[in-house]
C-alpha cells in the first residue's frame, strides 16, 4: 500500500510538472530567457517591433541634416560662353545650360560670405552671380578670388557686408565606404535638390583631361549637370566633399560620381586666403 501511494504521489507531481510548464510555454509575460545560444528569436522579435522606430529616426536625422545644409548651398551662375560639351566616359561635372547662362553649385564655408566651388563652375570669370534661397530668393555679385585647375575648385567672395549661412566642414580621412551621404545641389537647374546615396569607395585614383586626382570619394548619390561645386554630406550634417566629375558611359548615367575630399580642399581656400 505505501509503495502504490508513492507511485501516485511521484505520477501527481510529475503532471503537475508538465502543466507548469505548458503553461509558461503560452504564457510570454512569463517567459524566462533561454541560454544565450537559444535566444535569436525573442531578438529578432524585438528587433521587427524596433524597426518602425528605427526607421522614423533615421528619417527625422536625415531631415535635420538636409534644413541644415540646405540654406548655405547656393546657385552659381555666370553668362554662356559658348556650348558645353555633353559628358562622354570621366569627365568633369558641367554647369547646366540655362536660358539665361549656365548654373552650377556652390558651398558657403564662411560666414562673411567667402564660398566653395569648382573651376568648372566659374571658368575664367572674374564675377559670377549667385543666388541664396534661405530667406527668400536673394541674388548677389561674387567675386572669384581663387581658383586652381589642378584640384578643380575656385574661391569665391560674396560682394555685401551681411552674414550668411554657412556649413561645417568634417574631416574626410574618416569617411568610410558605406558611408550614408548627401548631395544638394542644382542639377539641370533644379535649385537645391538632395539626393541621397553612400559612400561607393574611398581615395579613388582617377586621370581626367590628364591631370591626376589621387584621393578621391566615390559615390552612388546622383549627381548630374548643375552640381558641380554643390556639397557632399555626411550623415551628420558636415561636408566632407565638393562634387566635381562623374561617370557617364555613351553619355548615359552610370550612379558613379566622384567628389574632393575636403581635406585637400582646405589646403586650397587656406593658400587662397595666404594662410
């Protein structure tokens, strides 16, 4: 008799084992972490219910980053001298050919008004016009105070004793390749536009019209004609690049666009001012 009473007592508490833990199986509030070998998917659980969240923040960053950017980025125009040849394989970025001269980009690096852009931009000008659209749409005179064809980029000074708005510089030595980035110029005319894209390769070697570019950022952000001298951004608003050339197969848009670290452009704009 004692020995069936003990039978019963060890079958009673091994059910009462069982619906324990059956229960704890449906019930999550109660669900006790497994080793660490077992635990993927309770984390990719968490990670689909992250996800939105994830997403509405990258989004709010990128917005923050483009309003301030945006309003040192400007028109750079000057009068047609002649037609602008269409792109064929590497070339330098043209200016857009508008009805009332060519447009290109340009960068505000200071806040009295001295500005970056490219050689290809602003030619053998002396004065170009160029035009602010933070604030209204405000058109000044500029003054070409340098300009080197060796790394295609010219200086400029805005002619009016105002302050604007200007950009922060980053440093392009720590850019890496998948890098999220930016690029805000005027492309065909198209004041201001962004595209968005990563970084595609870092000190790229490139030959264009003979002259050698040995550290150049690569990049799938679109640029096209009118984005010469425009920026390209880093995910934290800083611009570690003026684009300057793509590639263009057959004159076709091939994504493969290329920029000057900013690095190697502070040692322009510091010679140019005598630094």
């Amino acid at each position: 008799m004692a020995a069936f009473l003990a039978l019963v007592i060890v079958a009673i508490w091994t059910n009462a084992d069982v619906i324990e833990q059956t229960s704890t199986q449906i019930r999550p509030q109660d669900y006790l972490p497994a080793p660490a070998s077992d635990r993927m998917p309770s984390r990719q659980q968490e990670g689909d219910m992250a996800s939105p969240r994830t997403a509405l923040m990258m989004q709010e960053e990128i917005s923050r980053v483009v309003s301030m950017v945006r309003p040192a980025v400007v028109g750079v125009s000057k009068p047609t001298t002649g037609q602008i040849p269409a792109g064929a394989g590497l070339t330098y970025i043209n200016p857009y050919p508008g009805n009332f001269g060519t447009i290109g980009s340009g960068i505000i690096i200071d806040r009295r008004g001295y500005m970056l852009t490219t050689f290809q931009t602003v030619g053998k000008e002396n004065r170009v016009k160029v035009t602010l659209f933070s604030a209204g749409r405000r058109e000044y005179q500029a003054d070409v105070i340098g300009v080197d064809q060796k790394t295609d980029l010219a200086l400029l000074k805005i002619r009016a004793q105002e302050i604007f708005p200007a950009i922060v510089l980053g440093n392009s030595d720590l850019i890496e390749v998948g890098d999220l980035v930016l690029s805000i110029g005027s492309p065909f005319g198209f004041a201001r536009t962004v595209t968005m894209g990563i970084v595609s390769s870092n000190r790229r070697r490139l030959n264009i019209n003979g002259i050698k570019y040995p550290n150049m950022i690569q990049t799938d952000a679109a640029i096209n004609e009118g984005n010469d001298g425009g920026p390209l951004v880093n995910i934290k608003g800083e611009v570690i690049g003026v684009n300057m050339a793509c590639f263009m197969p057959d004159n076709h848009y091939s994504g493969i666009g290329f920029a000057v670290p900013i690095n190697d452009a502070l040692e322009f704009i510091n010679a140019s001012l005598g630094f």
